[in-house]
C-alpha cells in the first residue's frame, strides 16, 4: 500500500470526518472507497463512449430484427 498527503479544506474534511463517523469506517476507509468510486464513474464513462463509437445503426436494426413481434407476458408490461 502507498501512503499520500492530500491536503483538504477544513470543511471537506470535517464533513469526511462525519460521514465516516456515521457509517462506522475509518477516514481512510472512506476516502479509499471515494476514490474507487470515483476511478469507477470514470473509466464507465469512457468504456461506454468508446463503445457507443464502435456501434452502428444497421447492425442495432438488424439484431432487432430478429426479435419477435409479440406482445409482452402481463408482468412485463408498463
């Protein structure tokens, strides 16, 4: 594991302090997960967009096309 000084206003660390606090971690266990959850947002967000640019219309028509044109069992209508 890698140790780091990150230097934080008082209040955004008062209020880590708090909510750490109120779900029973440790400050660095909540600032661990934030990062993670934040790396996460991200690298999703680029996946998603790299594959939106690889999509294309006529092979989402086509898979659509071979679904069949029934109507929906009752408990998976809207």
């Amino acid at each position: 594991m890698t140790a780091i000084n990150v230097r934080l206003p008082d209040s955004l660390h008062q209020m880590a302090k708090n909510v750490a606090t109120q779900d029973h971690i440790s400050l660095n266990q909540f600032i661990a997960s934030a990062v993670a959850e934040k790396i996460s947002a991200l690298t999703t967000e680029r996946y998603l967009e790299e594959r939106a640019q690889r999509g294309s219309k006529e092979k989402f028509l086509q898979a659509m096309s071979m679904v069949p044109n029934v109507e929906p069992e009752p408990f998976d209508r809207l």
